[in-house]
C-alpha cells in the first residue's frame, strides 16, 4: 500500500472513530440546559439528550393490542398513573427537599440503556444524601426484553431486584426460562417462585403502570428519565443530570405533585 493511501485511510479512520466517540459518550457532547414545557402533565418540562433505542408503542408485549382486555388494561392503567403522577413515578422512594428523586425507564438490550444504568446506579450511591432512583422496566425491544424484565420485577419479591438488573444488563445472552433459571440457581433465588410471579397479576400491572407512564411522557424510546420534573428522552451526561438536579433543588420539584 503505498504512503498516500495508507495516510487517507489512517485520516478516515481517525473521523469515524471520533464520530462513534461523539456518539457514545455522551460527555463529550456539546450540551445547553434548554427546557420546553409541557402540556400535560401539566408543571413538568422535557429536555430532549442523546441517542435513543426503540420506538414502539410501550404497551408491546403486554398483550393483544387489539383485544378488549388489552384495551380496557391500557386505559385503566393511564387513568391510574395520570391521577397520581409522582406517586406511579417515585412510590416508595424516600425523598426530601434536597435529595432528588429521579425515574429512569430502561430495556435490558438497549445498548445506551446498559451505559446510562450503570452511571445511574454508581450515582445514586456516592450521591445517596443528593439523588435516589426508581427503576422503571420499559421491555420494547421483543419477548426477550419482556421477559428479562419479567423476572427482575419477579426478583424484586425476593430482595434480589438490584443483584438481577447487574446481571441482566451485563448478560451478553438473550433472556430464556432456561437462562433464567441458571441465573436464579447463582443467585441464591427460589426458580420456582420467580417464575411463578413473572406470570402475576401484580406485575403485569406494574409493567402496565410503566408503560402508560412512557405514553403519558411520549417517550419514543430507551433510555429515558424523569429527574424531579424534568423529562429527559435519550442518553444525558453525568454533567447534564448534575445540572439537572440542581435546578429541581433550586426550584423546588415538588411543588409538581401537589399540582398535578
């Protein structure tokens, strides 16, 4: 290969890898804090970050779309999200003035989703007095993802939520009953139990709650978030969230659910 050649591939090289750098880590994004209101729900704001996977309709894999059942699920899972916003976002979290609470919706095989969680999880903990996060199964990426998300949620009957998620999300397999059990068997996990409550009423309707929250926000993917009052669609850099947090500190982001 002769000089001249060798140097223009060394050169566009060069340009792709910067330009894949751009793309996945978001750090190294140029960022503006620009916040656009919302219509509904009324008093929260959206900021719109980085890259994005998914694009479906949230309800996938809850069902026939087109039945009755699925239908009337659908509707009474908005109507019970959409009259308590914050509580279908952060129920259970212990939250102050000053330690904001941040929703984050997520799929086991989003790619972006794998990074962001894992940032996410490492802030929550060296920033525990500042920030808590409530996990949000948002499965829209096929049965795989569905059911992945079934049994971490079926995981959490057993207080091994947090040890599930780590696993599912650096698991380089597609989630299978047989998989499942494995990692059930490693994980100090009753198998039999988990599978038992993957198929539950009570978390099939906390996988609908999830998803008519993702309508309500109209994310149109994963991974997305909700930091006090701000909803965020895509990928954001630790920086942004910091910048994030702040503001909702400033401002006061509960006087959200007192509106809403």
């Amino acid at each position: 290969m002769d000089t001249k050649k060798q140097s223009t591939l060394l050169t566009i090289g060069a340009i792709l890898a910067g330009y894949t750098a751009l793309r996945t880590v978001p750090s190294l994004l140029p960022e503006r804090l620009e916040l656009v209101p919302l219509d509904t729900p009324i008093g929260f704001r959206k900021y719109v970050a980085g890259e994005t996977s998914g694009g479906f309709d949230p309800f996938v894999g809850l069902g026939n779309v087109d039945s009755a059942e699925a239908t009337a699920r659908k509707a009474a899972a908005l109507k019970r999200v959409s009259e308590d916003i914050c509580g279908a976002l952060y129920g259970g979290l212990e939250t102050t003035a000053s330690k904001i609470p941040m929703a984050s919706f997520s799929d086991y095989y989003c790619p972006f989703c794998r990074v962001q969680t894992k940032r996410l999880a490492d802030m929550s903990q060296e920033m525990d007095d500042e920030v808590v996060v409530a996990w949000h199964e948002l499965p829209l990426l096929g049965d795989s993802s569905n059911l992945a998300a079934k049994a971490a949620l079926a995981a959490k009957r057993q207080g091994a939520y947090v040890a599930f998620h780590e696993r599912l999300m650096k698991s380089p397999f597609q989630a299978t009953p047989e998989y499942l059990r494995r990692l059930s068997d490693d994980l100090g996990v009753d198998g039999t139990q988990l599978v038992a409550d993957m198929e539950s009423a009570e978390i099939a309707q906390e996988l609908e709650n999830s998803a008519a929250l993702a309508r309500v926000f109209a994310f149109v993917g994963t991974p997305a978030l909700v930091i006090g009052r701000t909803v965020v669609q895509g990928q954001i850099s630790d920086k942004m969230i910091g910048q994030i947090v702040e503001l909702e500190r400033e401002e006061g982001w509960g006087v959200v659910c007192v509106s809403v």
